[in-house]
C-alpha cells in the first residue's frame, strides 16, 4: 500500500488547524486512557488501519494493558471495562454509526449517567476528531506505522 496524497504537505494550514483541535480534545476533562480506547474503538469501526496502528501503540505506551486493547473489539463482552469506559464506547458506536434517527434517547441516558454535561461535549468533539482523522487516512490511504518516528511511537516497541 502506497499513501495517495500527502494530505499534510498538500493542506498544511488544515491540518495544523485539525492538530489543534486533536490536542485541545487530549487537554479537555475526559481522561486520556478513555480517550484512546475510543481513539481504538472509532478506527476498529472505520477500518483505519493508519488509525489503529498508531492508537495501540499509544496505548502501549502510556501503560494500557495488552489484554484490554485486545478486548477493545469484544468490549461487551469483556469483563476488563469500567461502567463510565463503556458508556464512552457506546457513545463511539453511536456517533461513528450514526443511526437513522439520530442518537436513541436510551444511549444518552447510559452516557449520562456516567459523565458530565462537559465530559459529554468533550467525548463528542474526541469521537468526531477520530472520525475525522480516520476519513483523511482512509481516502488518501495513509501508510499504517508511516508516521511513528515523528509521533514518537517506536517507543511502544511493537514494530
């Protein structure tokens, strides 16, 4: 596989805008082990191999267990997840695979219960920054591990 544009050297300002909006999300009240499994979840569901590649590693280095990335994709069925980190993972899949409709008054409900009015808003602006980024690397076909030197994710030693 072969990247089709260099979406970043093609759109500098764009995408300095977007990494602003990536690192105002990480700085934002939801914890950051939360926020990579839904980093995880919104590129399993998009099949953004670019995405996931560089999320795993993340989690690796930042101290996730190997095990619960893994169950991220059987995360229902995992007994590894807290209530409030299912409640994230529930509102990935809704907003990722947004339903005809709009989001069921009974997922707001499971995701209120366990966040915030502003943790809320938080997640919503992480999930939609993942989608985002994974529809950049989907469409121009970003190298999955292209990018590890200048994010620093040698570090998670899965090379």
């Amino acid at each position: 596989m072969s990247q089709r544009i260099d979406y970043a050297k093609q759109s500098p300002e764009l995408v300095r805008k977007m990494m602003d909006l990536s690192v105002a999300v990480k700085h934002g009240v939801v914890e950051q082990s939360t926020l990579t499994l839904v980093d995880i979840r919104a590129s399993q569901l998009n099949g953004c191999a670019f995405c996931l590649d560089m999320h795993v590693k993340e989690a690796r280095i930042q101290g996730e267990r190997d095990l619960r990335v893994h169950h991220v994709a059987i995360w229902r069925e995992s007994p590894l997840f807290s209530a409030r980190e299912r409640a994230a993972l529930t509102w990935t899949e809704a907003l990722t695979q947004l339903p005809v409709g709009g989001v069921p008054d009974e997922i707001y409900a499971r995701v209120r219960e366990e966040f915030s009015e502003k943790e809320i808003v938080d997640l919503t602006f992480a999930v939609m920054t993942i989608n985002a980024w994974n529809r950049l690397s989907i469409a121009f076909q970003a190298v999955p591990g292209s990018a590890d030197k200048l994010y620093g994710l040698e570090k998670a030693d899965l090379a």
